[in-house]
C-alpha cells in the first residue's frame, strides 16, 4: 500500500494545527516531521513540544489518523529519541552518521514503542543497512541534500531506491521504503516504479492552495505505477 506523508516544513508555521487538520482531511497518511539541528543539516527548525502540540491534530473526528513520521537530522540522536517517543512520534528515523553505535539506536527507538527508521543522504553509503535491516521497520532515501525544501529531485537516488527495494524484498522483512526530496506529481510513478512506498512531499502539497486536489493527484500517478507493474 502506498502512503503519502507531507512535510509540515513546507506549511505554514503560523497555523500548523490548521494545516496538519486540513492534509488529514485531504488524504494524507502520515505527517512528516523535519527535525533540523543546524549542526548536522545547514537549518534550525522545531523540536519536542511542537510535536506535543501538533499530536492531537493528527487525529481526526471521523476517524482517520495520520502517524507522526519524525525525521531526525541531529547529532548526536541518541538524546532526543525518548523526548519524541513521549511526545507521540510513530515513526523516529535518524542517519547513521549521526550515531556512534547505530544498532544501539535503533534498538532504542523500538524500546521507546516507536517504529525506528534508518536515513541516508544522497551520497551515503548503504553499507550499514546490511547489517541491521532486522531492526529496521521503515528505510528512508534522501533524494536531495537535507536542510532546505522546495529543491530538486536528485536522479541518482533511484539507483539507490532500487538497490533498497532488493535488499528488503530478499530479506522477507516488512519494512517500508519512503523516499523525502522532491517528490511531485509528474515524478512520483518513476519513484514508486523504482520501488518506493511511502512518499514524502512538502512544497508539492503545502505550496498548492487544493491540497485534497494535489495528493489526489499523486494517488492517480501511483493508481498508473501499480497497474503498469500489474501488466509488467
């Protein structure tokens, strides 16, 4: 099944709960949480008491209710894993750079109750995936340089997805594949084609004044991937 998290990095900041409630209602699956320390990425932006704030919008009325997919670009990251886990993160994903014993890490997230995530930037080695994807629930594939919204697609990153989308599909595993950076309608079908699930999109969603109209938009593109990979 294939998920759409926006990234509140692209909202508006003055009306986050607004705009968390807004996408739910819109479609999306999960919300995406940029945590940039202005250490490790080249940006400050938000931190635990924002996502105790935004918690409870995450929850709608009628019954739907989006995950709280933290991204965390800090180092180190060990420290702020049980401040978010108590502040209802989901999902908590760091960069094994950022971590001086990665398997320690990870096994601190699932301790924490939450589903722990491994990030790796566009040049980063997979290497380390090799050796934990047992204590992985979810893998995520920068497809820009983390900091900043609003950038390009890197194309290289499908490469990457592809040799990820392997890896997880010969180890039987259930661990999804999200793909953050650049992701828009007219790219999101090769991206899914290349293997991802999950799919992280900021200004593409935020920057559109219809937000029920944009995320639709990326579930007919990916309607298009499942049943060209049906005739395949």
């Amino acid at each position: 099944m294939y998920l759409i998290a926006p990234s509140i990095l692209s909202a508006d900041f003055a009306r986050l709960g607004e705009e968390v409630t807004r996408v739910i209602d819109a479609g999306a699956d999960w919300i995406h949480f940029d945590v940039m320390d202005n250490h490790f990425v080249p940006n400050l932006t938000i931190g635990p008491a924002v996502a105790v704030a935004l918690k409870p919008y995450c929850a709608r009325p009628q019954g739907r209710r989006a995950a709280l997919d933290v991204h965390l670009m800090v180092e180190p990251v060990d420290a702020l894993i049980e401040p978010f886990a108590a502040a209802g993160a989901d999902v908590i994903s760091f960069h094994p750079e950022a971590s001086l014993h990665v398997d320690r890490t990870l096994q601190l997230i699932r301790a924490s109750g939450c589903k722990a995530g491994l990030a790796f930037n566009p040049a980063t080695p997979l290497s380390a995936l090799e050796y934990v994807l047992d204590k992985v629930d979810l893998v995520l594939i920068m497809s820009v340089n983390p900091g900043f919204g609003g950038q390009s697609f890197i194309e290289a990153a499908l490469r990457k997805i592809e040799r990820v989308r392997t890896l997880i599909d010969a180890s039987g595993l259930d661990v999804r594949l999200e793909v953050d950076g650049g992701i828009k309608v007219q790219n999101i079908q090769r991206v899914a084609a290349a293997g991802a699930d999950t799919f992280v999109a900021g200004s593409a969603i935020f920057g559109c004044a219809d937000y029920h109209a944009a995320i639709g938009a990326m579930r007919y593109e990916l309607a298009r991937s499942s049943q060209a990979s049906r005739v395949a």
